[in-house]
C-alpha cells in the first residue's frame, strides 16, 4: 500500500537529521567551516548534531570523509545520508477538537483548522491533527510512515478538508485514487495581481530549490523533481490581489503556492514565497497601512482546500464535500472588496 501515498501540497517540511541530502556549493561561496555551512543551509539542526554526524561519517565532501573542522570551498559536492528513524515513534493520544464534516465506519473528513500541524515532526511533536486522532479513534491504520488514518496533508497554515482512512481496506483504496490523480481537490487562494489568462493550466517541475532546501521551485527541465500540474480560474479581481480556484491534477509539496510564485502572482502574505510584501499597488501611507492590516488579520498565507471528492473505498459511491471559506479569509475578501468599491 504504501507505493501509493502521495502528499498534496504538504504540511512544511521541517528538515532533519532523518532525511538525505545532496548539496553542491555556489561558485562563490567563500571559505566557511562546514558545520556552521551545513547549519545555515538546513533549517531546524542544530550546529551539535552536524557536528556529531561529522564525526559518525554521515557527511561527505566529493565521496570523502572530512573533519569537523573541514572548510567548504566553490563547487564542493556534499552528501548528507542520515539513519533513519525509528518506525515506532509514539504517538500521544491528546483531547482536541476536531471539526468533523462526514464520518461512517470506514473513513472520515474533517475541516482542519490553520496551524495546526498535520503530523507530528522535528519541532511540532503534540498538538497535531494526528494526536487528536489517536485520542479520538483507536486503531487506526498507519500509512507508510507510520501516521495513524493518513492519506494525504496539507501544510499548517494551509484549512481545509482531509480524507482520514479507519481501515486498512479505506486507506489502500484511497491512497490509490491519489496515486492515479482521480481525487478531486479544490483549493481557493488569494494571489498578489491577476493572473492572465484569467484561467489556464499551469505545469512545471518540482523540486528542492538548489540555494535553499527549505523551499521548493518550479523547473522547466524535466529531469529535474516532479512533474505538477495546477489548473486555475480567477474568480474575482480586486485589481491589486485577485482570487483564484484552484483544481489539483498532481499533489505536489507547497505546489500551489510554488506555482504562483513561478507565474509572477505569488500567495497574499506567503512568506517563504515573496507574498509577503506589497507586490501590487503604490506603496503611499494609507494604501501600505491598509495591507498591513490585512496581513494582521491573515497571518498566514492565503490558501484553502475548499473541496474534496473521491470514491467510497466500501460502497463505490461518489462523494464530494465541500467548506466554507475560515474567517480570517473571508474577512480580508472583504476587505479588499471594500477598498476597490471605495477607490472608485
């Protein structure tokens, strides 16, 4: 079963020791202590554990063992291959509410709020969607990873719907209709501009940005990541942001918010994608306090899975759920509906 998992857009992947990594360094990078290198290139690891995965062998420079005090130079060729954790990690059952949309004795879809963390990982070990669901339902099926109920994530401060499998036979079958694209996945965004054409279909690559692990890219060379496809629709322009449906073909790390940023429109207050900023409008006094105060009651960036439908795994029946917009969102929507009317 577990061939078929695939994520959608997923929760931020906090990068650890656990994961492999293959890092080629810039032309111009000066000479500078691999450790502190390493340390400024992973996020969430910490100087003492590259340190300590130095001297255990886990990290090479050109296929070679190196030192501690190792300096990385232009064009170095590093390898980072840590062991992987343990399969039986345990989860804590914690008593948090969940926003259940449809429940029967073989899956479940709930309406996840913004930031609340999907799984638990590197930094974010309880409070999770999957802490409650070990609370809340017993037994669960555990995927490939051995997460309780999950056939997909999206990432924390991305709402939204979520399909949790309860038996093995739910979470096999779903987990197939990801892998063949057939889940039908809605997604609203409010992106800086407006998109042109108003509707088209956006298909690039996806990978690990080269200069930042953290952070994923679009690449137009098909040898690189993973092929995405993101088909869009703008649903109403506010002249300076405009809001977009989203229809997901492939369910791709950060790909919707890659997209957008790769087509010139990245996500209203996205930070690890530049939507951060006053991209669109004059930047006067009261236009910029106006944004401002949008990004204060959005703090996040401004996305939301909306719609979810798939097959019944059991009864072979269509099923298709839809949600509202979270209250944050629909109150800058309104917001800059107001502005627009005003300004004329």
């Amino acid at each position: 079963m577990q061939d078929f998992l695939e994520t959608e857009d997923e929760q931020e992947e906090e990068l650890s020791l656990y994961e492999h990594y293959r890092i080629v360094v810039d032309k111009g990078q000066s000479l500078v202590r691999i450790d502190k290198f390493l340390t400024d290139k992973l996020a969430n690891v910490t100087r003492n554990k590259i340190q300590e995965a130095i001297k255990q062998d886990f990290v090479k420079v050109n296929e070679k063992k190196i030192k501690p005090n190792y300096k990385v130079k232009p064009l170095d060729v590093i390898t980072i291959a840590f062991p992987t954790p343990p399969r039986n990690t345990e989860i804590i059952p914690q008593n948090i509410p969940l926003d259940i949309v449809f429940e029967d004795e073989f899956l479940l879809v709930v309406n996840k709020p913004a930031g609340m963390v999907v799984h638990p990982a590197h930094g974010n070990w309880q409070g999770t969607l999957v802490n409650a669901l070990a609370y809340h339902f017993q037994q669960l099926p555990s995927n490939a990873d051995g997460k309780p109920g999950l056939v997909h994530r999206i990432d924390k401060d991305t709402s939204g719907l979520l399909v949790i499998a309860k038996t093995e036979q739910a979470m096999t079958h779903l987990a197939k209709q990801f892998f063949h694209h057939t889940i039908e996945r809605i997604y609203y965004a409010l992106v800086w501009g407006e998109p042109t054409p108003l509707e088209g279909t956006i298909r690039t690559q996806i990978g690990r940005s080269p200069k930042d692990r953290r952070v994923f890219q679009a690449f137009t060379d098909e040898s690189i990541g993973k092929s995405a496809i993101t088909h869009y629709k703008v649903l109403q322009s506010f002249r300076y942001v405009s809001l977009v449906e989203c229809r997901l073909e492939t369910g791709r790390t950060h790909q919707i918010r890659v997209h957008f940023k790769y087509i010139g429109h990245p996500l209203f207050n996205d930070a690890t994608y530049g939507g951060d900023k006053i991209l669109k409008g004059m930047v006067f006094s009261k236009y910029k306090a106006f944004v401002e105060n949008c990004f204060a009651i959005l703090p996040r960036h401004a996305l939301h899975a909306k719609s979810l439908g798939f097959v019944h795994p059991v009864t072979q029946e269509k099923m298709f759920f839809d949600s509202e917009l979270p209250q944050d969102f629909k109150q800058v929507l309104q917001k800059w509906e107001n502005y627009i009317r005003y300004e004329k």
